[in-house]
C-alpha cells in the first residue's frame, strides 16, 4: 500500500509543481522578453529624437538643402556610442548622408527602402525589428525619426539601430537566475512533499498491519488517532471495528 499510495501522491504533487515552474518561467521570460523590446524602442526613440532636433537646426540653417557634418556628426557619435547604436540620416530619397557607429555591428552601404521612408513620414515614427534592408546582416531595433521643414514637407529621417543581440543575452541571465531559483523552490518542495505524503501513509501503513494481525487471530493491536481528519476518523472506526471483534471473539 505504502508504494502505490504514496508514489501516486508524490509523483503527482511533484509533477503539479514542476509544470507550475515551467508555466511561470515561460511567463516570466515572456514578460521579459516585452519589456526589453518596450524599453528598448523608447530608449532609440528618445535618442533619435533628440539626434532630430541636432540635425533640424542644420537643416534650417541650410535651407533644408544640406547638413554641416563638422556639427551635427560628433553630436550624433555621441549619442550612439552612450547606448552602443548606430545613428544615421537618410535623405528622401533614401540615401545614408551621415552615419555614426556606436555598436560593432557589420554593416553594407545601402539605401533605405522608400516604403520604410513612408510609414516614417506617414505615422511621425518608424519601429522595426530587423536588418533594414539588409544593411545588418542580423536583427536589429530600429527606430526613424523623421523630419520636415517649415511648412510641413519631408525634410530627411534620422535613424537609430541597436543590436538585437542584448536581447538573448539578457533573456539568458533571467533564465538564469530563475533556474537556480528554482532549484531551491524544488528541493524545499520535494522535501515536503514526501514527509506530508509519509506523514499521510503512515496511519494506512499500521491499519495495513493491524489487518493483518487480525487475520491470525490477535485482536490487540490498535493504530494510533493521531489527527481528527478523515484519516483520524477511520483510524477511530478501524479501532472501534477492532473492539467489536475482540468482543466478539471473545
């Protein structure tokens, strides 16, 4: 009785905190996984606005027809490499006119597509998880930022792209963490899985004996009413059962 019963209620219970553990970490990394794109995103998009409003004056102070690279580059240099990403301003054509390099990543000399151009000018923002084209040769966030002149007309966009690298480096370290956690949760909970589940059999295991010793006759042996629980209260019945019988044998 003791291994049926008892593995059935350890196993199950074990395998209920197991799947537990499984359904929150997958909860948790999805939650992480969100807010890193979320935080993200707004850190390119506060970076590229303010590379914006750099170039904006430029701009203006050009009649909208050029940029001073001597003013607006080192401007750009230092924001990208304070959050290890590449800032660069595309004209309306889709051409790179500046481009400043604050991450390692690998990059190709090619031209913005028109229609990320668009939905920049169109929703007063882009967001993309990506390679732009096939600028990157991996995933990149990105984030556009355009720009227009006086009266309303597309001026240039300013683009702000980080590695999505970070992303599976910090998901790792949740994972982590979580693990060895875990490990811990799982160790105490084993542990008191198997003495609650021992404490329960343990009352079945002596009627289990206590049969047994009736079945030759001695009607003598009791098991002890350690709770007032169901288990107590047959162990009650089981005594009372055994008083019945001793009278009656006797």
């Amino acid at each position: 009785m003791r291994k049926t019963l008892f593995s059935k209620h350890f196993i199950m219970v074990s395998a209920i905190i197991l799947l537990s553990l499984v359904v929150l970490g997958a909860v948790l990394l999805t939650f992480a996984s969100q807010y890193f794109k979320q935080d993200r995103y707004k850190l390119l998009g506060h970076n590229a606005e303010l590379a914006a409003t750099l170039t904006y004056s430029s701009l203006k102070n050009n009649e909208y027809q050029a940029v001073n690279a001597r003013i607006v580059l080192p401007s750009y240099a230092v924001l990208a490499n304070s959050i290890d990403a590449d800032i660069y301003l595309a004209d309306t054509n889709g051409k790179i006119l500046l481009f400043a390099g604050g991450s390692s990543s690998e990059r190709e000399e090619k031209e913005i597509p028109q229609e990320v151009l668009n939905a920049a000018f169109d929703k007063g923002e882009y967001e993309e998880l990506g390679k732009m084209n096939g600028i990157y040769k991996d995933g990149h966030y990105t984030v556009g930022t355009p720009i227009y002149t006086e009266d309303g007309k597309r001026a240039a966009v300013v683009f702000v792209s980080a590695s999505a690298g970070a992303l599976s480096v910090f998901l790792s370290e949740i994972l982590r963490m979580f693990i060895v956690s875990s490990l811990a949760v799982l160790i105490l909970a084993f542990a008191g899985v198997y003495f609650t589940t021992a404490d329960l059999v343990r009352p079945l295991r002596k009627m289990v004996a206590a049969t047994q010793s009736f079945s030759k006759g001695d009607f003598t042996m009791r098991v002890p009413v350690e709770s007032y629980d169901e288990i107590g209260q047959l162990a009650i019945s089981f005594n009372n059962m055994a008083s019945s019988l001793a009278t009656t044998e006797g």
